[in-house]
C-alpha cells in the first residue's frame, strides 16, 4: 500500500476511534446537557483523540462501564466522554477501565488513588483543561476510573475492583495544570473531592504525604526496589501473580521522613459532653488568649471562644468583629478575601502560638461578622464569613511553608453557611465565583 494512502487510512482509523469515545448528543436526556454535548461535539471528539494518544504503563480504555474483565471491554462500549451534572454543576464526565493490579497488602487505598493518578488521570485532566479551560460552561471536571486490587483470601489470592472517582472544579484544575510546582498542585488538587470505593480519600503528590509515611523506609524489602520500579502489576488470561513478589510503592526509597510517621489516631470523641470537658480544660488558656490579643481580634463579647464538632473533628472557634473599608456593594467574594488578609491571617500565628499540643482538638476556625465603611441600606443584608483551618495547615503556614492561598485551599470557608471556593487573586481583583 502507498505510504499516502496508509497515512490517510491511520488518519481516518484514529478519527474514527475518538469519535467512538464521546456519548452521541440523542443519547443524553437532559436538553440542556444536550444541546451543550452537541455544540461542543468537535472538540469532544479532539479530546478523545488526545486520550487515545496518551502512553500508559498497562491497558487503558475509555469505557461507558466500569470493572469489566479486559477481554470484555475490548468488544464494549468505549464511549465515556460526556457533559454531565454533579452537586448542581455541569462537569466534563470521564470514565474508563484502567488494567493494573495493585498489591493490597502493600499499598494503602491512598496509595493506589495516587498511582492511578499521576498514570491515568493526571495525563487526562490536562488533555481536558487544555481544551475547555476557556469553556464558561464547563464547571468542574469528573473522572471515575476503575484499576484492580489484589490480595489473599484464606491463602488464594484473589483480585477485585476498586473505582476512583475525581472532581475538580473548573479553577483548580486550571491551576493545576499551569503549576510548576508540587505545592501549587497539591493545593489545587485539596479543592476538589476524591472518593475510593465511594469513601472519601487523599491524594498527596509528594512523598511526604500521610500515605507514604505509613511505609517504613527501614523496611529492607522496601529499601531494594529501585525509585522507578512500578507497583502494579497487570493480570492477563486469568495469570494470577505472586503477591508476595510484587513491588514496593514507587518512590518510596527516596524518602527521608523527619520522624517515623505517627499510629493512626482514634476516631474523635465529637460528643457534648467531649466539646464541654475540653472547654472547661482550657478555659484558662483561652481566657489569657482573649485578654492578650482582643486589641488586634476585636472579638465578639458575647460570644465567648468554644469548641464545636466540625467534619468529625473538634474546632476551636473564635468568633472576631471585622472592619472593612468597602461599599455594602462590594462582592461577597470579595469581603471573604479581604476578611482574610487583613485581619484573619495576621491573626493566625499569635492564635497557634498559645497552643503547643494539636493532639486535643482538629484545628481552628475564625467567624467574622464583616463591619462595612459605608452605612448599609436598610434591606442590605448582614455578611459572616468562617474559615476553618486544620492545624497541618495552620502550622505549614506558621512555618512560612505555605501561601495564603494554599492555607484558604487546605481549610473550609463558609459565607453566610454556604461553603465556598475562595481565590485571593481573583476576588480581590474584583472577580465573583
């Protein structure tokens, strides 16, 4: 055959194949989703040519359905690409099987979220952000990706799915593939939501993450396996490997822990009875807190600092008094940010600096009833604004190992209750999210 002619034929084959990765628009029963699936239908297809160009260590498929044998899904539904809806917002949804096995026995479930990760959904995610980054329709982006997990079972081994699921919202993605460096990426990635199994998960880029500091760096099996060798292993035509050959995490022989990592810590007791013997604990300390940083808090006389059960952890909140040079037309986005770097942060290390032990209670947060220059009209609405902060970011930020930002992005921020995604840049600037 001419080589023109089996350029063309690869051509046609490759444009062919991407298009069997997008849901066809009459297929979607949403007319809203519908009509956005159809508009944006070429670039749909480009994306799906992109993610069939992408080298991967073991066979990956775009899929419609998850956890099917490999010899099954070659002969499935290979079509994944679609708009869909997640909490309210239009996301870019992606699903697709990716064939590896991982050693249950030595890997955590975080270790396996993040190895799937930096192999499979990484190289997709900045496929997509390249091409709907500018998209104004597109609001996060969803991936669900199925791998294999394998173990024993009175002494046979045994291998079962395991489905991750990743949602980035639109701006933290985009940061994440502009970033150059790991923290950047890290703080981006801690604005989104990772389930394994449908349970709640972490995915932490550096070594230093909670995942791998599990892993004894002593361990002289560990200490063999060299930095680039895989921690997967692919199962073909029913060949089972032996577990106890599989390798070590990857990039597990490189780290050099300050200090073995710590025993899990039991679940926290988050009851009444809890949240009032620890306030009667502290009660001293806390009352020297509000005697020597009321002239820089300014905080709220009636409501005394106290501990509160926030995401199955214990907070101490304070509540302060803001003053802000800003018309009551300012956006709420605003009034959060500037909340937050002209009061809330020069707050931060004198807070921290009067408790040495994190071990009794999560971390901090900061209720701020926003007080406005311009006198407010009289259907104008009050403005609260709470950032709850746990002490691994509290102390990171202490250090001056982390920005700002990458301290808004590891805690919570709630305006008048409704939790929120806050970027310093963007909402001083003038910008509403």
């Amino acid at each position: 055959m001419p080589r023109t002619s089996l350029l063309l034929l690869c051509v046609s084959l490759l444009v062919g194949a991407a298009f069997a990765q997008v849901i066809p628009p009459t297929e979607i029963k949403d007319a809203e989703l519908r009509a956005l699936q159809e508009r944006n239908l070429d670039e749909l297809k480009k994306l799906g040519a992109d993610i069939l160009a992408l080298p991967t260590d073991y066979p990956f498929y775009l899929s419609r359905h998850l956890d099917l044998d490999e010899a099954k899904q070659k002969w499935s539904d290979q079509r994944s690409i679609q708009f869909d809806r997640y909490k309210g917002k239009v996301v870019l949804e992606i699903t697709g099987n990716y064939y590896a096995a991982y050693s249950g026995e030595k890997m955590t479930g975080d270790q396996r979220a993040r190895e799937t990760f930096l192999r499979i959904l990484e190289p997709m995610l900045k496929a997509a952000v390249t091409r709907f980054q500018n998209n104004a329709s597109v609001q996060a982006y969803a991936f669900e990706i199925s791998h294999h997990v394998l173990g024993k079972v009175g002494g046979v081994n045994v291998e079962r799915p395991e489905n991750l699921v990743v949602i980035l919202p639109q701006q933290a993605a985009t940061r994440f593939v502009a970033a150059n460096e790991a923290s950047v990426q890290q703080s981006a990635l801690l604005q989104g939501e990772v389930l394994l199994n449908a349970k709640p998960a972490t995915i932490w880029l550096s070594g230093e993450g909670p995942q791998l500091a599990q892993q004894t760096p002593e361990d002289p099996s560990t200490a063999a396996q060299p930095a680039t060798s895989s921690t997967a292993e692919v199962v073909h035509n029913g060949t089972e490997p032996d577990l106890d050959k599989l390798p070590s995490p990857v990039h597990v022989p490189a780290l050099k822990p300050v200090k073995p990592a710590d025993p899990p810590r039991p679940a926290r007791d988050t009851s009444p009875a809890a949240l009032v013997s620890l306030q009667s604990a502290l009660k001293p300390v806390l009352d020297t807190m509000v005697k020597d940083l009321d002239p820089l808090a300014h905080f709220v006389t009636y409501a005394a600092p106290n501990f509160v059960a926030f995401r199955n952890g214990i907070y101490l909140e304070l509540s302060i008094n803001t003053a802000l040079a800003e018309p009551t037309t300012a956006s709420r986005y605003r009034l959060a940010a500037l909340a937050f770097d002209e009061h809330v942060s020069h707050l931060i290390r004198p807070v921290i600096g009067q408790f040495k032990d994190d071990s009794q209670f999560d971390g901090i947060g900061f209720s701020a009833n926003l007080h406005l220059s311009a006198k407010p009209a009289a259907n104008a609405s009050s403005q609260a604004v709470e950032f709850f902060f746990p002490f691994s970011a509290l102390r990171c930020y202490e250090r001056y190992d982390c920005t700002g930002q990458q301290l808004l992005d590891a805690g919570t921020v709630l305006i008048n209750g409704e939790r929120v995604s806050l970027d310093l840049q963007i909402a001083e600037g003038g910008g509403n999210r």
